[in-house]
C-alpha cells in the first residue's frame, strides 16, 4: 500500500489531531504497534485490542470487551463471540480521551495475550 492512501494520511486536521493524543495516551498501558489499513488502524498487542476509524471530525473507535459496556458514551455494542463484545465509542475531541476511555482500553489490552 503506498503512503498516499491509507487511513492515516486521508485522514482530517482534526481527526489526526485526535489521533495522536489517543496514542499518547496508550503509551502507559504497554507494548503495541499499529496496523495502518486503508480505512482504520488496528491497534496490536497479540491480537487487535481497538480499532480506529478516522471521520472527518472524529474517531470513531472500536473497543475488543468480554461483555457489554452500559455508558451514553457506547454507540453500539456488538456481540462477535460468546465471550467478546465490539463497542463502538466516538470520540470527537481529546478531552475525551479520559480515565474512563482508557481504562476501557486497558482492559481490552489486557484481553488481547
């Protein structure tokens, strides 16, 4: 894939932005790397523990759990297996990367040996 067209170089000021904080913020929890995709960005441990899909005016971020998340902040929640759940959470802008996005991050990573 060249350089020109994958999520992070199509991806808005703002959107980009957000990004970049979020990565920051990650940095504690542990070792991973990013899957740069077309479209998202896969965050790795061993497997995908998030998924970043950059909109124009935020991301929208897809979190690996092992049971749904009760929060106005949770989008969608999708069962994918017995015990794992996707949730789709906006984030619009980084005052919303907080202890509670993040702790739910942690607890993804953890999920992900």
């Amino acid at each position: 894939m060249t350089e020109a067209n994958n999520a992070l170089t199509t991806a808005s000021p703002t959107s980009h932005a957000i990004y970049k904080q979020l990565l920051a913020a990650l940095k504690p929890i542990g070792p991973f790397r990013e899957e740069i995709k077309k479209t998202s960005i896969h965050l790795v441990r061993e497997s995908a523990f998030a998924g970043v899909h950059p909109r124009s005016q935020h991301l929208l971020l897809t979190i690996k759990a092992e049971k749904p998340i009760r929060s106005p902040r949770v989008t969608k929640a999708e069962q994918v297996s017995k015990n794992r759940w996707h949730l789709d959470v906006k984030v619009s802008n980084i005052e919303e990367i907080d202890g509670e996005l993040l702790g739910w991050l942690q607890q993804a990573y953890d999920l992900c040996v």
